[in-house]
C-alpha cells in the first residue's frame, strides 16, 4: 500500500525519533512527533548555565559513514549538515598503578607502533586484530546490522556460511578471552576491552564478535561535531521540518490506542496529555522511539505486550551511570578532548555493576569529555568545560542529581569521588577548588525524564542473548502497525545505531526484507 495520505505518530524526540520522523515524511506519510519534554534530543540533551554549554548524553562520534547515509537518504550530506573535527589524539587513558598516560592516535600506523613501545610483538598482533576486526565490522554492516531479521534467508550467503565456523567461535567466546589470548600488558587488553562499554556491557558479557569496535577507535579514528551533538539533533530536527514533520513537545504520550481489524489489534493512534488536557491523535502507524519496556508495560495493556515484565526479568540492563557536569577555572592541558581512567581490578569494577548484589565501584573506571579542548564556545575564555560520566549499577534507588551540590546525597558523594580521583590521576591538585559550575545527574534523573528501563543511561546491554535478533523485534507482535526504534530495540545501542533503527522501521514497512541499507536518496 502506498503511504501518501497515510499518517504516522512517533512517540519521543530523540535522534531516533526525529530520524525515523524524517524518514516516514519523505515516505509520503504525514508525521506528527510527540515529546514529554520542552526540548528535543532525548538522551542527546544540552544544558547551560553562565557561558558554559554541555551535551548531557552521547560524546564519542563514531561510524561516520552511518551518519553520512543517513543524511544521503534525505537528499543532503554529513558535510553539508555538520562540521567535524578528527580528534589526534582519538583519547587518552590513564592506569591505575602506571604513572604515564597512553594517548591513542587517530591514526592505524601510529597505534601499532604505540602497542609495539608497550609490549613487544604487540605492533604485529594488533595489525592482526585490526584486520579482523575490519572484516568483522564490515560483515556486520553489509549483512545484520540493516536486517529487520523478518528473514534469514539474505543472511545466508556464500560469504556468510563460509565465515559461520568463525562466527560462532566470536559468539561464544568472550571479548575478555579474545583480547587476553593475544595481549599480555593490562593497558593494551584495557584498551582493547573498553569497547563493550559502548554496547552497555563489560569484556566479560560481550561476545568477541564485538572486536569489531576497535576498527572504529583505532583505524577510523575518532571525531567531533562542532557545536556538540545538539547540533547533530539540530540538523536532523532541521530536515524534519523541511519534510513537514510537525513536532509537539510538552506532550507526553499516555497510551498507545488500539482498534480491531480483521479480529487482530490494530493501533488507532496515541492519548497525549499536554498544558491544556487529555487528547487524541489518530494515526495509521504508531512508531514508538521512547524506551522499549516504558512503551511495552506503561503504554498497553497487558493482553497486547509483545514484551511483558516477565520477558524483562529475563534482561540485562547495560550500566546506570552518574553524569558530573563541570564548569572549570583555567585550563587543564593534562586532559585530552576524550581522557580515560582505569582501575587495576576490572573484574571487582564489572561485578560490582553487573553483579548480585550491586554496588557503585570506588575508585571507578570513568570517563570525562573537555570539549573546550576541541570547541572553545562550550566555555567561557579562559575556563574549561568538562563532562565525568561514572558507570554505576542501572538502579534508581541511588537517586538523582541536582545543581551546585544539591542533588542526592549519594550521587553527590559519587560525584565528589570522581573530582577527586581525576585531581589525583592526572595531577591536578587544585582541580575541586577551581570547579565554578557544577551539575549531576543519577540514574532516578534517567527513570523520570527518560523513562529509561532501571534508570539505565544506554539501555539493554550487549550480551550474546541481546544481540542482532534476540535483542527483539522492531515490531509489535501483537499489535499490527506499532513500531519500535531507538537503543532499546535492534540493531542496539548509540547514535549511529539509532539512525539504523530509524530506516528499520522503514524497511518494515516496505516489507524489505533485504540486509542492505536503503538506496540513497530515499
């Protein structure tokens, strides 16, 4: 059926929302966006406050060729939409018990010989890895990640089945074991293995499979859009209105309205509450971008879950995390553009958030962003902006956060932990004494605003069992014209798979059923 005059509501403004809104409209249906909150982009937000501007959410641009399609699909380009910077180097990483930081070049020639200084023989095993990985991601790209899995049959080609012995063998083996059957030096495994946090998970969860990753840090490099990533929210909010998308925030979907057709549900449309009351929107198609279990067990009644509370129970949460926005006096050259800090025992860290029972890692392995270092406007001159993410157990009980200091008390703690394990591993004395704006967010902060599952900051990890199709379907399975997008369904979590599940949903719709991305332009 053709979808001119068909109509569409999409549920959340994030960048899988807004993407998968852009999409229908140039589809030929007529879009209308519901957002809860005043603002668009989701967990991509933006906060300021006295001259400094934060992205309160995604922070690594990776993949870019995923964005670049993307853009290609709506008639325009990366280049045209956004300017990006090659960070060099892509990040540093700090070691618990070493007393030099190991800065990760942009470039492939440069790592290898960076892994070689480290440890020798190092060098030709990671050209080895690379390579791997290279093929690895490539299959990934070329053959699942733009499957709806509706059929197996174009997975199964010949290059596919002659790789299957390999791909089972990367399945059921972990990242951990993989990295630590080539690589000896705890820096290098580390380096290595951190790429599962990307996919909500530890080295221990993740299926080697997702050695992947390192072609993209490592051989890819790493980028960064001027402006942040409001402005990559910016540009895609952009295209949607030019396709006449129209975007209502303050406007929070409450149900999913259902009807009968042909003795099966169908979806009739959303109730949304908004300033003024209650109201209905009718739709042909109901795409729902907001958090998988949110729209499962808040947004339909129980007959008509696909994913019920029983199938989450079932589920691993990728991590919660304390976000620490800071404002900073002076400079702070002993951070790069992205900096690292590892612990020695990452095994306590990963089982003190995946574990039974839970606790919050001290010291932590974090991460901090100083986008200053890249983008002076996020700053006022002469002062630095910095943002901590604190990986935690996904558990709204920790709390939430709050400006100046006024924010749970043990996210504040939390907080207060890492300004102080940052001051003392980069060597920055008087790092506390110089923060002049501070904000944070916990993960009951993620459970409110966002809805998220747990109060998770990505959503459900990337373990093997929630991986390509047994992560779920994209569609409802007991609701005929409810779709699903964004991190919490395939092909995963981050900014670039969120594109992806975007043009899924369009796939589904087409009945495409192909493993290609879409033609360009759509």
């Amino acid at each position: 059926m053709s979808a001119h005059g068909r109509t569409a509501a999409v549920i959340g403004a994030g960048i899988a929302g807004l993407a998968v809104a852009a999409l229908l409209q140039r589809e030929g249906y007529c879009v209308t966006v519901f957002e809860a909150s005043q603002n668009v982009g989701g967990r991509a937000g933006r906060w300021e406050q006295d001259g400094f501007r934060f992205d309160t959410g995604p922070s690594w641009y990776l993949m870019p060729e995923v964005f670049d399609h993307f853009y290609r699909l709506l008639g325009t380009t990366a280049h045209e939409q956004v300017s990006l910077t090659r960070l060099d180097p892509g990040y540093r990483v700090y070691f618990q018990g070493h007393d030099d930081f190991v800065d990760v070049a942009a470039r492939r020639d440069d790592n290898v010989r960076l892994f070689e200084r480290i440890e020798a023989g190092a060098g030709g095993r990671l050209e080895s890895y690379l390579a791997s990985a290279g093929q690895a991601y490539r299959l990934a790209t070329e053959r699942f990640l733009y499957s709806t899995y509706v059929s197996f049959r174009p997975l199964a080609t010949r290059q596919t089945l002659a790789l299957a012995p390999r791909l089972i063998t990367l399945l059921n083996r972990s990242l951990e074991r993989f990295v630590a059957a080539r690589f000896t030096d705890r820096r290098l495994r580390q380096i290595l293995g951190y790429p599962a946090v990307f996919l909500g998970s530890a080295p221990s969860l993740t299926p080697s499979l997702y050695h992947l990753m390192s072609h993209l840090d490592l051989e890819d490099g790493v980028w960064y859009p001027q402006g942040g990533f409001g402005e990559v929210i910016d540009s895609i909010a952009r295209l949607a209105d030019r396709q006449g998308v129209a975007v209502r925030t303050g406007a929070e979907v409450t149900e999913i309205t259902t009807g009968k057709s042909e003795g099966r549900a169908r979806v009739t449309g959303v109730e949304y509450c908004d300033a003024s009351g209650v109201h209905r929107h009718v739709a042909d198609v109901v795409v729902s971008a907001a958090d998988l279990h949110h729209t499962e067990t808040r947004l339909l009644p129980s007959s008509l879950r696909s994913y019920p509370e029983q199938w989450w129970a079932k589920r691993v949460s990728g991590p919660g995390a304390v976000l620490v926005l800071l404002g900073v006096r002076g400079t702070l050259p002993q951070l790069a553009h992205h900096s690292l800090f590892f612990t020695e025992d990452w095994a306590d860290n990963f089982g003190r958030i995946f574990g039974h029972p839970t606790s919050v890692p001290n010291p932590a392995s974090l991460y901090v962003s100083r986008t200053s270092a890249t983008d002076p406007d996020t700053a006022p001159s002469g002062h630095e902006n910095l943002f901590v993410l604190v990986p935690v157990p996904a558990d709204p009980t920790l709390g939430g956060g709050g400006v100046s200091g006024a924010g749970d008390s043990r996210i504040e703690q939390i907080a207060d932990a890492a300004i102080e394990q940052i001051a003392a591993w980069a060597g920055i004395p008087d790092f506390a004494d110089r923060v002049v704006v501070r904000r944070t967010l916990g993960p009951a902060d993620f459970e409110r605003d966002l809805h998220s599952w747990q109060g998770g900051a990505l959503g459900p990890a990337h373990t093997l069992r929630q991986s390509a199709f047994l992560r779920g379907s994209n569609a409802s399975s007991k609701v005929d014209g409810l779709l699903y997008a964004g991190g919490s369904t395939i092909p995963g979590i981050g900014l670039p798979m969120c594109l992806i599940s975007a043009e899924l949903v369009i796939k589904r719709l087409r009945r495409d059923t192909t493993a290609a991305p879409l033609a360009e332009p759509l």
